[in-house]
C-alpha cells in the first residue's frame, strides 16, 4: 500500500506529523475550540482523538509512552511530547514489526500504523485545518495513500468511529474534495 516503499514507517510518521505540525503550529487559542468537518468535534477533539488512539494502539501492545501530556493545556506541546514519544517506539525496527492478532487478521505494528495511523493523520490534519481556519493542502502522495486505504477498507470506512457517509460533490470537483467528501468531509468554508 505504500507509495514510497524504500522509506521507512518511522519516516513516514515522521512526515505526517511534519505536516501535522506546520498546521496545529499556526492555530490560535480560539481556533482549538472551533467547529471541525467530523460531526460535534471542535480542532481539538480531533487533535485528542488522535492522541488517544495512537496511544491506546501502543499501549495496549504493551510499548510504554510515559506519562500523557496534558493535551488540553498546550496542544501543540502536548502533541510534540506525544509525537516523540511514538517516533522513538517507530525508529526501533523491532518494535515496528511487532506481530499481533488485529481487525483483518495478524499484523505487524508497522503495517497498522502505515495503513491506519498515516491515513488518520492525513485526514485529520485537513479536518483540523479547515475547522481552525488554517488551510492545508494534501500532496498527491498522501492522496494516493488515502485512496488506497480507503480502498482497503471497503465498507469498513463507515463503520460508526471511522468515516461519515460520503457526500454528493460536483462533478467537476478536484481529487482532494472527491475524496474527502467521499470519506464524509466537506470544506464549510
């Protein structure tokens, strides 16, 4: 599934929160409280949904994290302790293959964070982006790497806690707004 598949997971992590960053960076206090693309969630919930699952995932495969940050206070401190915390576990090649019982059947830590985790991170750093009032764009290798999550899940994507049903969008859309509206987003803007 990986559109760059002589790159590590640890460095693709490291991308996606790049990007992630170079957006939460530039949101203003009033901006974490604002609505977001995901349905009674403000920039903040999403950021903490984030946050939680990563860390429920490593957790629950009994990788250790620290103590959690206080996300609430300072999201983008807390974010960048939680951050490093999991890039440490992902630049351990051990740790990434790390095999475990999942969803679709065994797997590794890698695959879970590359074919989940990346994803969430791309997506959700549009929906914070967009209900913040930041912007951002997604490249066409994060787009391709949505799709083809998308495209594994099936079905799957609009089990309740995934996606939205996906919205109606003009035909003459562009491949971003196609595939956020497919994955129920659309820019309120």
């Amino acid at each position: 599934m990986s559109a760059e598949p002589n790159v590590s997971i640890a460095s693709r992590y490291a991308s996606a929160n790049a990007s992630l960053l170079g957006v939460i960076e530039n949101i203003t206090p009033e901006g974490w409280g604002a609505p977001s693309p995901c349905e009674g969630w403000t920039a903040l919930d999403v950021l903490s949904h984030m946050f939680d699952s990563q860390r429920s995932f490593l957790t629950d495969r009994g990788l250790d994290l620290g103590t959690p940050p206080d996300l609430a206070s300072d999201p983008v401190a807390g974010w960048r302790q939680h951050s490093a915390a999991v890039q440490s576990l992902l630049d351990d090649p051990e740790v990434v293959a790390t095999e475990y019982d999942g969803w679709f059947g065994r797997t590794t830590i890698g695959e879970t964070v590359e074919r989940f985790y990346l994803f969430d991170m791309y997506v959700h750093r549009w929906d914070i982006a967009t209900g913040a009032g930041v912007g951002t764009e997604l490249t066409d290798a994060e787009l391709n790497m949505i799709e083809a999550a998308a495209d594994a899940l099936g079905d799957n994507i609009y089990r309740p806690g995934v996606c939205a049903d996906a919205v109606a969008v003009s035909a003459d859309a562009g491949r971003q707004e196609a595939l956020l509206a497919r994955l129920g987003r659309v820019d309120p803007g």
